[in-house]
C-alpha cells in the first residue's frame, strides 16, 4: 500500500474517528491523549520536532514556516516547545523564542491535529545560572520542602503553571500535552542529573513538582519520564529513579548520534530493548523523545541507519531536535540528507501530520 492511499483511507474515514472522539468527552485530556497515542502506535511511528515553527537553517521568526513542511510538503506529527525561562518571568524563552509566539504555534499545532510535548529546562536555583550550571550538588536538596530555595521553587512552579494554564484550544479546553521534565537525568549534565543528587533527592523533586501541578487540577498533562541512552542501561539501574507506574505514562529515551556510527546503533539497540520491553510490561507507551545526528552530514543516515531501529523497536514517536542556523537536526530542501528524508516519510510506518490529524 502506498502512502497516497493508505491517506486516502484515513480521509475516508474522518466521520468514523470523529465519532471515536466524541464518546471520550468524560475522559480528562491525558486519558484521550494517551489513548490517542497508543491507538496511532499500531499504525506506525509519528514523527516529531522541536521548535519546528520558529526558525530553520536558512530563517528565523518567519510565519507559517516549517523546514520540514518546505521538504516533504507535510507538518510533523509532534511538535516539541520549550519552557525555560517562564520561571523567571522572562518574555522569551531560553532560545529567545517568545512565550506568546510558543503559545500561539502550540495552539495551532492543536487545532491542525497535531500532537504537543513541552520540555522545561529551568534556571538553576540556588547559583542562578543556566541548566547546565553543575558545579554545585546542592540544588534538589535547596528546593526541596525545607531547603533554602524552596519558597523560589514554589514561585517558579507557579510561574510554569500558570503558562501552561492559558493553554487552550479555541473552545476554552485544555489542550492536551505531553510533559517531559528532569530529563537525561542519568547523565550529569543538568542540576538534576545523577551526581548532582541523590535517587530519592531526584524522586522528591519529580513528586514535588507533580503533586504541585496535579493540585491546580491539571489533568491533560500526560508525564513522560526520558532518560538519557547509555547503552547499558538495566531494569534495576531504571528503577533507581524511575518515579513510578502511577506516576509515568509515556517511557522515553534521548538518544544523539554523537560518535561512530555502529557504536550509536548498537547503544541504541540496547537501551530501545529495556526500554520498550518494560514499558509493553507495564502498559506504558514508549518513545524516542529526543533523537538526532548534528547538522546530519551523513546523506542517508534517516533510512539506512534510524529507521531500521525504528522498524525494529516501533517507538510512538521520534523527536528530532531544533534546526538553528549553527546546529541543526532535520533537513531542509537543500540539505544533503533531504532526498533521503523524503525516503522516510514516504514509508508506510512513518506518521506525519497528514495522517493523524483526524485520528
């Protein structure tokens, strides 16, 4: 079946998957997402990608501009968004995208059919420097309850909460969102990270900022744990940090490309294993919540070294991070891996916006 008609079928059945919808209307919003997104796993893998509609390798701040939507003529599935920043009461973000153009995009990526995720990297407390500020191990334990900083914690958590508030579909509902905190916590490269603070120090900010939000009455977040890929990684090393089945709908992994070729497939192989066989396990939804290989230089790195993982291991969806003009992710239509992109998206397991929109 080609991709053509394998749309053509999903057009045809729009007022089929409208009636779905319309009998999940007692669910809250992470419910209707995460069934949502289970029911579009058996389909295939969505493709995602951060920042999508903000800048690319050749422009910034453009409207209704998209490298991806000028290379194959589609939007992604999934689009990611940034937070960090809103606990400052910044205006723009810590890409200097603005919130305002963040809420808008997200927004419209909702109303389009797409799916969302937010990521929030959040200044560092107790220093005041960025995320990636490591040189202080204290930083969990000051914002816990009790700590120094712990009445700053509460106003930041107030701050993103209060964001993530105005975020509504044109009928005034919540939209529905998946919201991936503290990730890459095994490595050590944030605040958070695993020599920065100890598992239960991890456990308790993860549970702090949770119940936090979950007493506002949020309940179209639907939380993905992600950590970083490792290659070694085990179900008791998981666990370690892992904040719980009550706690975690959506299992990810972040996982670059940054050295040899067959070291990346082969940690990847191992971790993609664990994740997705914990997560089929424990009915959780799994996904490769970041992934990518910098400024791409391989021409067909997507479908002869990505998407035979992809294939094998048949995660929700894949996220490839922001294309700026220094560093990029994805293709535009002169990039030398774009023939080759379009590869990918013509496949039948790969999902973009056109094929979910009405799922």
């Amino acid at each position: 079946m080609t991709k053509t008609v394998l749309m053509a079928i999903i057009a045809a059945t729009m007022v089929s998957c409208s009636s779905q919808k319309a009998s999940t209307t007692n669910e809250t919003g992470a419910e209707t997402l995460f069934k949502r997104l289970d029911s579009l796993h058996q389909k295939g893998y969505m493709y995602g990608h951060q920042d999508d509609p903000f800048y690319g390798l050749t422009w910034e701040w453009d409207e209704n501009r998209s490298d991806i939507l000028a290379t194959v003529g589609d939007y992604p599935a999934v689009m990611g968004f940034e937070l960090g920043g809103i606990e400052m009461d910044d205006a723009k973000n810590l890409d200097s995208v603005p919130f305002n153009r963040i809420r808008q995009e997200l927004v419209a990526h909702d109303q389009r059919g797409g799916i969302v995720t937010i990521s929030w990297h959040p200044r560092n407390p107790l220093t005041g420097g960025t995320a990636w500020d490591v040189d202080n191990n204290q930083v969990v334990k000051s914002i816990l309850p009790g700590g120094a900083e712990h009445e700053k914690f509460e106003l930041w958590m107030k701050r993103i909460g209060d964001f993530i508030e105005t975020l509504k579909d044109e009928n005034g509902k919540p939209i529905p969102i998946i919201f991936r905190p503290w990730h890459e916590n095994n490595g050590s490269w944030f605040w958070w990270g695993q020599k920065l603070c100890t598992d239960e120090e991890f456990l308790g900010l993860w549970n702090m900022l949770q119940d936090n939000f979950n007493n506002r009455g949020f309940s179209n977040l639907l939380w993905s744990y992600s950590p970083n890929i490792d290659g070694t990684m085990t179900e008791e090393t998981f666990l370690k940090r892992y904040p719980g089945n009550d706690r975690v709908s959506l299992i990810g992994l972040d996982a670059y490309q940054w050295g040899k070729e067959e070291d990346f497939v082969k940690q990847l192989t191992a971790d993609m294993t664990m994740i997705s066989n914990f997560a089929k396990k424990n009915d959780k939804l799994y996904a490769l919540t970041e992934c990518g290989f910098k400024n791409i230089p391989d021409s067909t790195w997507w479908t002869r070294v990505l998407m035979p993982v992809l294939d094998q291991f048949k995660p929700s969806y894949f996220l490839t991070w922001r294309n700026a003009k220094h560093e990029y992710f994805a293709p535009d239509p002169n990039q030398v891996s774009a023939a080759d992109f379009k590869k990918l998206y013509d496949t039948e397991n790969s999902l973009f916006l056109k094929e979910i929109k009405n799922k």
